[in-house]
C-alpha cells in the first residue's frame, strides 16, 4: 500500500470498533484510505426491519450512520477519544434492502467544542442514497494539566 495513503489512526479506529459490543454485533468495518473513510454494514438477517419488505431496520440504518459520523471526526482529529453526540437529525430517503450498506461522512466544520457532520449510506450506487444524517459532535477537551 502507497504510505502517503495510510492513516496512523485507522488502527485505532478498528480497535475503537473492536470495543464497542454494538458495532460488534452489527458488524460494521471500516476501509480507510488517507482522510477518507468507508463504512461497510454487512447484511445480516437480524438487521431486517420489515420482513414483508425485506426492508433494513431504520434504527440499525441511523446507528451506522451515527458512528460512521463519529468515526469520521476522530479520524480527522487529534483527539484523544471519540466524540460523543449533540445531536442527530436523519433522513430516510428510500427503503433499505436486504444488501450490503456502505457510508461515507464529511466534516463540514470541525470547531474547538463542536463538530458538525454529514455522513450518507448508501447500497448500489453512492449518487443514489439510502439515508443520510447531519450531526453534532461534542469535541473532547484536553485535561487540565496539574
């Protein structure tokens, strides 16, 4: 792999991943590439929502989403733990099949306090959108020195 393209803190993104029993179980993943992030959602049988349909759960759509968007901040940041959330605001925009899911989030400004994110999934083609959401991130504070 091109070393100008390697992130040192994807590793800390897959251990981040690791140690979340939600992720764990939704078995999301992440390939990174430089500053840029994709999120993979694996389709699992538990993750339908409506089984007329064969439709995603909206709540599991909107949690990978969420830490897509969290992920994002802490790649791009110096922080020294992720951030946690202000606030989220989703659109669904279509049904979710029974696929694969795939996001990517983008900071659109990145403050001394605050994130503000946006972050969309898709499953065929990234021009046609499941979902998207913007966020708030709280930005941890360094701890005072003694």
């Amino acid at each position: 792999m091109n070393p100008d393209l390697t992130n040192p803190r994807a590793d800390e993104i897959d251990t981040i991943l690791k140690g979340m029993p939600f992720a764990q179980s939704l078995g999301m993943r992440c390939e990174i590439l430089g500053d840029e992030m994709t999120a993979i959602l694996p389709f699992q049988e538990k993750l339908i929502g409506n089984v007329t349909i064969r439709a995603l759960h909206g709540g599991a759509i909107a949690s990978f989403l969420e830490l897509t968007a969290m992920l994002q901040v802490f790649l791009v940041s110096d922080m020294a733990r992720p951030p946690r959330p202000i606030n989220i605001t989703i659109d669904y925009l279509r049904q979710g099949h029974a696929k694969d899911l795939y996001a990517r989030a983008f900071v659109m400004k990145m403050g001394r306090r605050m994130a503000s994110v946006r972050a969309e999934a898709w499953q065929e083609t990234r021009n046609d959108p499941v979902s998207a959401i913007t966020a708030h991130f709280m930005i941890p504070q360094p701890d005072p020195a003694p």
